[in-house]
C-alpha cells in the first residue's frame, strides 16, 4: 500500500486534518456528544479527565507506543472520516457502556469463551460450511471478543478507581 503524502495549505495545515476537523463541526458531533449524556454517565461512572492523565503520561514514556501512532496517522486518517460520521448513532450506545461495571465485562468474555466452545462441540464437523462457521465463532466469540473486553475490563477498571 503506497501512502500518499500529506498537503498542506500556505498556513502549513494538513489539509486532510482540516477536512477532518470541518467535518466534525458540521456534523455537530460535539453537540451530539453532550446531548447524548456521554460525559455525565462517564463521570458518575468514576471516569474523569484527570484519569485519563496516568494513560497519557504511559503512553509518553513509552516512545514504542508513541512512535506506532504517528506511523499509524497517515493510515489512520482516511478512515477517521467515516468514523465522525458513525459517531453520532454510536454515541447512546457508548453513553450505555460506560455505565457497565469492570466485573460484568469480564463475566461477558467468559460468556464469549463457553459460547465458542458450545459451537465447536454442538455444530458437527459435517461440512466445509459447517466448519468454518465453526472457526468464525472461535474467532470472535473465543479471541475478539474475550480479549477486546477482558482490556476494556481493565481500562474501565483503572479508570474507574
């Protein structure tokens, strides 16, 4: 995949960082982002900016981590677009989340595991289509799903403390 470099305007701004930014002010996605009760529901959830500050202050004194997202930025950026326009449908359903407590994500990727493991044992090995269905349920029901919310489990942990 060749990357395209990035343009500027005569003020030195990246022009896709400004598409970027007008996108999300048209789309009213801040606005969106208050009615939605995201950042009350975080608060009273335990989680505050000031919480925030211990990830940030990690991240900046691991330049590995640093260093994968500036190379991940130019990827990044085309799909950030499509994002800010999810992001309004998304933002009752984030508002919902931040209300679920460390100890129920963690019992959802239990759930998730015995869920993958009652597919491989109630689905017979009868048919190329009944075997990959078989190793899509694995996939997301026994790895993404477990591992995606056992972290969001311990980042809601650590941000709720």
């Amino acid at each position: 995949m060749v990357i395209k470099a990035p343009e500027f305007d005569s003020f030195g701004n990246n022009l896709a960082v400004k598409k970027l930014l007008t996108s999300v002010e048209t789309s009213g996605l801040l606005s969106s982002v208050a009615k939605s009760g995201l950042l009350s529901k975080a608060q009273k959830a335990g989680i505050s900016l000031a919480k925030l500050e211990p990830l940030l202050e990690l991240a900046s004194k691991n330049p590995d981590v640093l260093v994968l997202v500036e190379a991940s930025g130019p990827e990044l950026l085309p799909i950030l677009p499509k994002v800010v326009e999810v992001a309004p449908s998304a933002l009752p359903l984030l508002a919902q989340a931040v209300t679920i407590s460390p100890g129920q994500l963690q019992t959802l990727a239990v759930a998730s595991l015995a869920a993958a493991a009652a597919a491989v044992v109630l689905i017979p090995d009868d048919s190329t289509a009944l075997i990959a269905l078989q190793t899509l349920l694995v996939g997301t029901l026994g790895v993404a799903a477990p591992v995606a919310l056992a972290v969001g489990s311990v980042v809601l942990g650590r941000l709720t403390k």
